[in-house]
C-alpha cells in the first residue's frame, strides 16, 4: 500500500491509525533518511497503542519500552549500532517474540536478524511534489 503525506500531521495520523489497529506480537521496520518523519510516524503509532508518555528517539539507548498503553511498545532505533551481536545483548529477541509490538527504526541495517514476518514501511521525500510531501510504502515481508 502507498500513502501520501502532505504534512507532519498526516504522517503522524497514519502513524496513529496503524497504531490503533496494531496487534500482539507484530514487529514494524521503519526505513527512511533522517528527517523524513520517522519519529513522528513513530509517536503516532504510539498515540494509537493509547501510551501517554512523550516519545522519544532511542538514538543512545538503542530500545525504549513503553509499558503504560493498550500493549506495550518497543521502540528500536539501530542507527548507531555497529554490530548486530549488540542487538542479541540487549535482549532483541525477547522484545520481538513478545506479546508487545515492536518499531524498528533503521531496520535495513539489521535484516539477518528480523522475524521471518514483518510489516515494512518504507518513508521517502519526493521535492518535486513538495517539501513537507513523503510517500510511504508499507509492504509485509514474508520470507
């Protein structure tokens, strides 16, 4: 499927709407350059899972778990990790096989170790159609 967004707004609002739908155990990658909405995707999708507390990037900490919302939240962001043994000491695993729902920032650069199913949203900037414009692509992977 293929979305387009006009705004910081309308990512956030698929973000929330795919939220809201969300179910135990689904794992989501997000692929994107930085500064096409990631984060706002991200904190819509937790404003969906009903989770109150502000949403930040885990750019340092590699995962923030969020407890409070209708199913816990797993927020990723593997930007900065250089090894995917760093993603197997933090428990990686546990996070993606739980009851919870997972968000990958950055996941292309861990492929070899996502679930063998996932939903994979792909955000790009188009500048021909304007600055604020993104298309997102979300596609599920099956392999």
């Amino acid at each position: 499927m293929i979305f387009e967004s006009f705004s910081e707004e309308d990512t956030f609002a698929l973000g929330e709407k795919i939220g809201s739908e969300a179910k135990e155990g689904e794992v989501y990658t997000l692929i994107g350059d930085l500064g096409v909405g990631k984060t706002a995707f991200t904190k819509g999708v937790a404003k969906g899972l009903e989770i109150k507390e502000p949403i930040c990037s885990p750019t340092f900490t590699i995962v923030q778990v969020y407890d409070e919302g209708r199913l816990p939240f797993y927020h990723f962001d593997v930007y900065r990790i250089s090894d995917v043994e760093e993603m197997e000491e933090i428990g990686f695993e546990d996070y993606i096989y739980s009851k919870g729902v997972s968000m990958i920032e950055w996941a292309n650069l861990i492929e070899e170790i996502l679930p063998p199913s996932y939903q994979q949203i792909l955000i790009e900037k188009d500048l021909e159609k304007g600055f604020d414009y993104r298309r997102i692509t979300i596609e599920r992977i099956e392999s």
